[in-house]
C-alpha cells in the first residue's frame, strides 16, 4: 500500500512539474499574466505540502522557498522578470531530480 503511494505521489509531482514548466513558459511569452503566475505558485504550494506528508522535507523546504519568491511578485503585483522564469525553471529541474 505505502509503495503505490509513494508511486502516486511520483506520478503526480511529475505532472504538476510538466504544468509548471508550461504555466513558466507562457509567463515568459506574458510577464504580465497573474493567471500563470498564481498557477505556477498553486504547483509549488502543493508539491510544498506532498512532500511534506511523504516525508521529502528537503523538497517541501526547497518547494516553499520558491513558493515564497513566487508570492512576492503576485503579492506586489510585478511582472515576472526573465531572472525569475529562468530561476523557476532550474528549480523546477532540482525538484523533479
């Protein structure tokens, strides 16, 4: 039971990587588009609380602390900046290694 969990959780962080690169990407067509932005923020709020509860704290903690750089732009409402697409999207690759 605990395997297809873990198997599950797999699956679906993969998933929600794939759409976070896609939601990164149309932010880098539209810095503009707080729809992207706060989808972009969604996927990493909720691999943030996965991998707490399965027990990758290391994830969970690298997960919020780009979670956080994300909010602070939705929260000031700032474009997103090439640096921080491109920050995104090497975390992106961090988390899913």
């Amino acid at each position: 039971m605990a395997d297809k969990l873990l198997e599950t959780f797999f699956e679906e962080s993969r998933e929600l990587l794939d759409g976070l690169e896609a939601e990164l990407l149309a932010l880098e067509a539209d810095p503009n588009d707080s729809d992207n932005l706060n989808a972009a923020f969604r996927v990493l709020h909720t691999i943030k609380g996965s991998a707490g509860m399965f027990g990758f704290e290391n994830v969970g903690k690298f997960a919020h602390q780009v979670e956080a750089a994300l909010d602070r732009f939705r929260a000031e409402k700032l474009p997103a900046t090439q640096d921080l697409i491109d920050a995104v999207l090497q975390s992106r690759d961090l988390i899913k290694a």
